[in-house]
C-alpha cells in the first residue's frame, strides 16, 4: 500500500490576504496583555453520531487571529524582549502517503478526508510560526500560571492540561477578562472583515431572490418550509460555508415564534412568510436578513398595516445609527414609532411614553414588549450575535463607532392565543431586519439591494415571478 505512488506535491499555496489582518490583530492583544502569554484552541471535532462527526468550524476568536480553519489547533503567543508577542500555531501535520495515519485515520487521514494543509503550507499561507502538534502537551506544560491566559472550554486536552491551575481561582478570573477583550477587539471590524460581510451579505441576497422562485411549488408541499429552508442552504453552500445560524423559515401563525427553526410546515397562498436567513462566507463571517413576504405576492390590507409600522420602525432605527450614538438609540428610536402604533390601534392602554420608560418600576412599563418580544439589534461578524462575552460598558451601554456592523431588526407578533388582540390580528408575525455598517459620516445598509417596504416587495416578488 505505502509504494508505487507519485511523488507528493510540494508546491506551497500564497500566502492568504487575511495574513495581514490578523498579525495587526495579534499586535492589538500585546497592547492589552503585555507581559502574559496567551494561549487560543481552535477547538476539535465533536461526535455526530457513533463514528460520524458534526462539520468543524474554528472558534471565532481563534480564527480571528490567525486564520486557520484546522480543528485541534493551539495558538500560542509568547511576549518577547521586544514588547511584542511571538506567535507559535501548533496543528496536526499532513496525513499523506508517507504515514501510517495516511490509511488508517478515519478522521485526519487523507485518504478519508482528502488533502489538508499541514505545518509547511500553513507556515506559508497565513505568515506565522506553525509546529507539529504532538509538541504543544510541551509547550503547555512549561506555561507559569501567574503569567498566562487561557480561552477556556474550546479544547478539552487545553483544558485539562491547565486544570492544575484551577484551584486557586485567580487564573480562571485573568481567562474571563482575556475572553472579554478578545470579544471587544472584535467590535469593530476592520477592512477585511467588511468586505467578507459584503460578501456574505450579497450571497444572502440572491438566496432570497431563489426562495422567491421557489414559493409557488414549496404551497404544493405539506412541510414547503423545508423546502424553502433547502433552497437557501443550497446557495449558502454554492457561495459560502455554511448558513451563519438556523434558517427560520416561518409562514403564518409559526412567524410568532421567534425562533422557528424546525420549518416543517405549510406554504399557504394568502399567508406571510418570515424568512430569517444568513450566508457564512467562506472566511466565515455572516449576513443577517430577514423579509416578511406575502406567499401569493401581495399582501392583504391587514398584513400591509402590520408591515408598514415594522417598516418605519426599522426606518427609524438605521437613521438612528451613526458614531457617537448610543448602542441602544436604533432600539429606542424603533420602538418608539411601534409603540405609538400599538397606542393608535388601541392595544396599548397606557400612552406610548409610559410603556417605553426604562424604569421598571413605572407603572406600565414595557407593555409594548408583549407585541415586540426582542430588542431591536446586535452586533454582526463571525458569529451572528457577535462579540458576545464584551461587558455592558463596551456594547449594550456604549457609543457605536465607525466600523462596527451591527443589525436592525424590529418586529410586531401577534400570536394565535393573544385574546388581547382582534381575532383578525391574532397569528400574525413580522419582522423586517439588515446589516448596518457605521460609517464615519453615518451608517450604511449592507442588505439595501433585497426590497423592504411593502411596495417595493411586491414589484420586486411580481418581477421575479415573470422571470421564472
């Protein structure tokens, strides 16, 4: 089996356009932890079923670093002389026909799994230190306590090989506050990022534009949620990765459910659908959209009033968006013209200024949020609710700047039981979201190109409909 084959190729890839990028972001951590050595896994591949695996997708934080889309990585960086940090990436090596590993590993070897990059074409594409993995138990062990920080609960072997640690508490408190400034270096994203997300999001659109297509036969189905789920997972993978998160595909009364991830049920003419739906590029940043389209391709007078305050909520929430504001000003601003909705229609029985207090103890407070359930943003990148182990002082209660990227996502849900709602309302569910960029002039809608407002859906739902 080991003789008879071609000689192995030995030509080495260029070297990735992320390269850069994330040296620039591994200099960002030496100026928060100078004197520590820092230690990020990539994290391994987890048990499907039996001897099937779930496909590998790096932690965020790991892969923001260093670009390395290999499981059981260990990025390692060691402060210098200098002030700086040497990085030191330890993975496994290629499993060619030149090792046992090569026939026998059903999960590294490559006759299983195909070619890999291993420690020389890693060194070459992503401009860093790469070490065979069987030398990081070494290079963990000679770690001080007192002088390191750990990304916890991504590798079980890192884990285990600090557990020694442990015991004194201290160090588990130093790991939070390295995880919490690797999530706020990551809110605001660099060019790179930016253009990944452009990628992501322009590939979500023309998923969307399929669905479309796709409806007429998807009312033919007794699960044409599935079938719509299908058709967007299918471009996500002709474009992308992978879709960023769980496609909801929700059409009527299951639009309620915010998260409507099982979309197993019926595409019925005269319905709404909500479609919540994004594609990870390949660099793995995701988009984050969500229409609420009528299934026949109009909607009725009832749908389009419902639709047309969701709308001039999210209107008001992205001209909210700009530097210096407050993270929560699109929420504020969004809710504030729902509330006032919800007052007109009679369903709020307090005035708009009363529900919206932010003080829980005023008397009727938040009672608008029956109808809306969630806030009206988050921030957006490598995972779809992006940077979320940043305290409150550097997210949810700070000034947006210029290049985070962050949605803006109202909705009003009626749902089929609310007895405090007209019968005619009641099963009715909209939300309308995109991927704000903040400029340094303002913002920018990434997802402008995919229609919003109740007219343009329909002409643009009417014009691909004619194409097909």
């Amino acid at each position: 089996m080991a003789s008879g084959w071609a000689p192995v190729d030995t030509i080495v890839a260029p070297r990735d356009d992320c390269a850069p990028y994330t040296t620039k972001r591994r200099g960002l951590l030496t100026t928060r932890f100078p004197s520590d050595t820092l230690v990020v896994p990539s994290g391994g591949l987890h048990v499907r079923a039996n001897d099937t695996d779930y496909p590998f997708r790096p932690g965020s934080d790991f892969f923001w670093l260093t670009g390395c889309h290999e499981p059981d990585a260990v990025l390692i960086l060691h402060p210098n002389a200098a002030g700086d940090h040497d990085a030191v990436l330890y993975l496994a090596d290629r499993s060619d026909r030149s090792s046992s590993a090569f026939y026998t590993d059903r999960r590294y070897g490559e006759l299983w799994v195909g070619p890999r990059p291993g420690v020389r074409e890693t060194t070459a594409a992503l401009d860093i230190e790469c070490r065979p993995l069987p030398e990081l138990p070494e290079a963990l062990a000679q770690l001080s306590p007192a002088r390191t920080r750990v990304l916890r609960g991504l590798d079980s072997r890192v884990d285990r090989a600090v557990s020694r640690w442990a015991p004194s508490g201290a160090p588990v408190d130093r790991d939070a506050v390295f995880a919490q400034t690797l999530s706020e270096l990551r809110l605001v994203k660099d060019d790179f990022e930016i253009a990944r997300l452009d990628e992501a999001v322009a590939a979500t659109i023309v998923g969307f534009t399929e669905c479309v297509t796709e409806f007429g036969y998807a009312a033919t189905l007794p699960n044409g949620e599935r079938w719509l789920e299908g058709t967007f997972w299918r471009r996500a993978r002709v474009d992308g990765n992978d879709v960023g998160y769980g496609s909801i595909v929700a059409c009527g009364p299951h639009a309620t459910t915010l998260h409507w991830v099982r979309d197993d049920g019926p595409v019925r003419p005269g319905d709404l659908a909500l479609l919540d739906m994004g594609v990870e590029s390949r660099s793995l940043y995701t988009a984050d959209v969500t229409r609420t389209l009528p299934v026949n391709g109009r909607f009725s007078p009832l749908q389009r009033q419902v639709h047309e305050i969701v709308y001039q909520a999210q209107q008001a929430g992205i001209a909210a968006v700009r530097p210096g504001a407050a993270f929560l000003d699109p929420h504020r601003a969004a809710m504030r013209v729902i509330a006032q909705a919800l007052h007109d229609w009679g369903l709020l029985p307090v005035t708009p200024d009363e529900s919206l207090s932010e003080d829980p103890k005023a008397p009727g407070a938040g009672l608008h949020r029956r109808y809306t359930l969630h806030s009206t943003s988050h921030m957006l990148g490598l995972d779809v609710h992006d940077c979320a182990h940043a305290r409150d002082e550097t997210y949810r209660d700070a000034a947006l700047e210029a290049g985070m990227v962050l949605t803006v996502e109202p909705g009003l849900y009626f749902q089929p039981d609310d007895l405090t709602v007209p019968p005619e309302l009641r099963g009715i569910g909209v939300r309308i979201e995109d991927d704000i960029l903040v400029t340094s002039q303002g913002s920018r809608n990434m997802s402008t190109a995919l229609p919003r407002s109740a007219d343009d859906v329909e002409k643009w739902m009417a014009g691909e409909a004619v194409r097909h």
